[in-house]
C-alpha cells in the first residue's frame, strides 16, 4: 500500500475532534438576569423584517459585561450586564435563546464554537446549540451627529407617567410620521401626543432642544423604564452643528435615553422623526372663552363611560353627554336595539343661565382614555356646537379632545 493512502491513525483522529472542540470564546452568567436583558432587548428588533439580521440580537461579551443590543435601523437598544469571561460577537435569535433559557435557575454557561453554533450548559445538566448569524452583517449603532446636545436628569417615575399619556393620544398610523410620534417640545418642558382627535399635554422635561420621537421609540423607553425601575433617566437630544452664525437647530436629530437599574443598564439610541408636529397651541381652547363647565371625579366618570361601551355603535363608540345640571352618559346601538343610560354620581354642570339642556358627543374610548391620567376632580370645558373639550385636573397635565356629531 502506497505509504501516502493510509488512512489516518485513531490518536490523529482523535487530536482533530479536540481541535474541533475547542471553544471560541465562553462565559458565565445568570439565567434569570439574561433572561431579563435578552427580552428587553428582542422588543427592539424586527419580530418580521425582510433583512433576517434585524429579526435577530447582537450578544457581545467582553471585559466580564455583556452587550445585548438590537436595532430596526431607526433604533438601537443596548442593555449591559455583569458576567464572568468573554464571548465573540455573534448574532442569534432571541426567541430561540429566550426559549432556550425559560425556566433556568441559577449560572448558565454561554460559549460560541469553531463552528459558529452558542452552546448554552443549563444548570440541570444538559446544552442546547443554536445557530448564530455573522456579526459582521450586523448593522452599525446610530452615529451620534457633530452638533452636540443637551441633556438633562429627570425623576423616572413621574417621567414613565408623562411618557405614557403622551403615548396614549400618538396616533399608531405609520403612514402620518408628524402624528406618529412623541413630541419634547423644548425648554417649555411640555411633552405630547396627538392622533388628531385628542391631544394630551404633560409636563416636566425641561430640555433646551426640541425632539420628535417616533411613538414605537417611545413605547420601547417607556418599556426599558417598566422593566428596569431605575431612579432617574438621562436624556440627551443631539443636533446638527451650528451654522455661521453660531446657531443650531432647535430640534434634535437623534435622541438619546440611558437607564440604569440595580442589574440591568438600558440605552437606547433613535432617529428622530424627519416631519413636523401640528402646531399644538392653537388648538388648545383658552378657558375664559368655555361657558360649559362639567366638574365630576375622573374614576368615577370613567367607570360609566366604561359600562356603557358594551351599548355603543360598533364604528364609532359614540356617547351622549346630556347635561342639565346633572351629567348624563347615554348611548343606543340601533343594530342590536342596546340602550345605555346613567347618570354619573357627583357630575356636576354648570351652563349658560338661559340655556335649559347641552347635548354633546364624543368617543367613549378616547374619553377614558383622557381620564386614564387624572386623578379626583377634574373640569371639563366645553364650547359651542364641536369646538374641542378641555379636560383640566389643576396639574400641568391637559387633554383636549374633539367631540363627535350625534
């Protein structure tokens, strides 16, 4: 036999398996801090994008933390934590991973083999390996623009509120991106949201330069501060550079938010939306010219329009406002014969002297939606014919919305 045909001794073979099997890079870490950061992360990436990169997340572990970030191209998030060891930068589906992990109790070991496969060691005994995507595909962070920023601190509990009301009158319309968004409208410190129906105002963030945040960024931060729990909030709106005459734009054109809790530190990095935020004042009716006052406790107003949304239209979730002194909330749906009356306990209304009755319609979801930020006694303005209604509970906080033909 030709002396270069043989084949291989068995100790060779062996010594090419342990080549094989030896590890890219491994690291420790707790399941339920993983789990934690991987799930936070994963509401980042494209559940359905065409790019399958952007479906997955981008693990990184170096100098004993780990990066988890995900992005859409229009945001980044990046959510940090302690471990033990490295692990090269691989792209892997969160779901899978998450899967993986459900119900892991205590380290798990991560390590990414010569043949591009994370192999999880469950505590119980066992792994798992999944495929990983090269991170080299992966898109860049968000470059932060030359201009500089301002930035600014603020408390997260009455910020997460904030947020959330804003968030609740952002239309969900992607195809309208001046709606479809959170405003920051600069050193006023108003923060808002609008659909065109109703428009919510609250107050409290100060920053000098304005900010238009696409509502999906939003509800992502709103999302990251829920799961943190962190004690502030940093906030930092970036613009362009100045021009000749040292002056920069007063809208940013990337914003950025960082949160840091007891174990996780979220950052989350998006482009600011490139359109303009309806010119919001001018809709806001002054209350020296509302001769229709309703002053009524806003849970309590709420349950009623609660109840009666099971009788209203299904198109439009209409209800009456029948006010004579009283406050009634009244609706009929003509397709299943359903009638709803009640009046609502404490509502108060106080009128024009020669005006007997005043009839007024409005969406009964969008209403308790109004309310959902206020607390105890509210007023509610009205004027003539469908001029918007003002909801005012004594706090900076302000909802305008339109009423409905009946």
């Amino acid at each position: 036999m030709n002396k270069q045909s043989r084949a291989p001794s068995k100790k060779r073979t062996k010594r090419n398996r342990r080549k094989k099997r030896q590890k890219v890079g491994t690291m420790k870490v707790d399941a339920k801090v993983l789990l934690n950061g991987l799930r936070l992360a994963a509401k980042g990436a494209e559940a359905r994008a065409y790019v399958p990169i952007l479906s997955t997340v981008r693990l990184e572990a170096t100098g004993d933390e780990i990066t988890i970030r995900a992005t859409d191209l229009k945001a980044d998030i990046a959510v940090e934590f302690d471990c033990e060891g490295d692990l090269p930068a691989c792209a892997v589906s969160p779901k899978t991973l998450i899967a993986a992990l459900k119900g892991s109790k205590g380290a798990v070991d991560l390590e990414l083999s010569p043949e591009a496969q994370l192999i999880i060691s469950l505590p119980g005994g066992g792994s798992v390996r999944i495929a990983t995507l090269s991170e080299k595909d992966y898109p860049a962070p968000i470059t932060l623009p030359a201009g500089g920023h301002n930035g600014l601190s603020v408390d997260a509990d009455p910020f997460t509120d904030t947020l959330a009301d804003a968030l609740l009158a952002a239309s969900t319309d992607e195809s309208r991106p001046g709606l479809n968004a959170v405003f920051f409208a600069g050193a006023e410190g108003w923060v808002l949201g609008t659909d065109g129906h109703r428009l919510h105002r609250c107050g409290g963030v100060p920053i000098k330069r304005a900010a238009l945040l696409p509502r999906r960024a939003a509800a992502l931060l709103a999302s990251a501060i829920g799961a943190i729990k962190p004690d502030l909030v940093e906030i930092e709106h970036w613009g362009l550079p100045a021009d000749g005459k040292g002056e920069g734009p007063k809208t940013a054109t990337v914003a950025r938010y960082t949160i840091q809790g007891a174990t996780l530190t979220a950052t989350l990095t998006a482009k600011c939306a490139d359109a303009m935020f309806p010119p919001w004042a001018q809709v806001i009716p002054r209350p020296e010219l509302l001769d229709r006052h309703v002053t009524v406790d806003a849970d309590v107003f709420a349950g009623v329009l609660k109840a009666a949304i099971p009788f209203t239209p299904e198109r439009n979730s209409t209800v009456t406002l029948r006010l004579n002194g009283a406050v009634r909330v009244e609706t009929e749906n003509a397709d299943t014969g359903g009638k709803f009356g009640s009046d609502v306990p404490g509502g108060v209304y106080q009128g024009p002297g020669d005006e007997a009755e005043f009839k007024i319609g409005f969406n009964a979801q969008i209403l308790i939606d109004s309310l959902a930020a206020c607390e105890g006694k509210i007023t509610i303005g009205f004027g003539a014919g469908l001029d918007p209604a003002r909801i005012d509970d004594g706090s900076c906080r302000l909802a305008i919305v339109m009423p409905c033909r009946i």
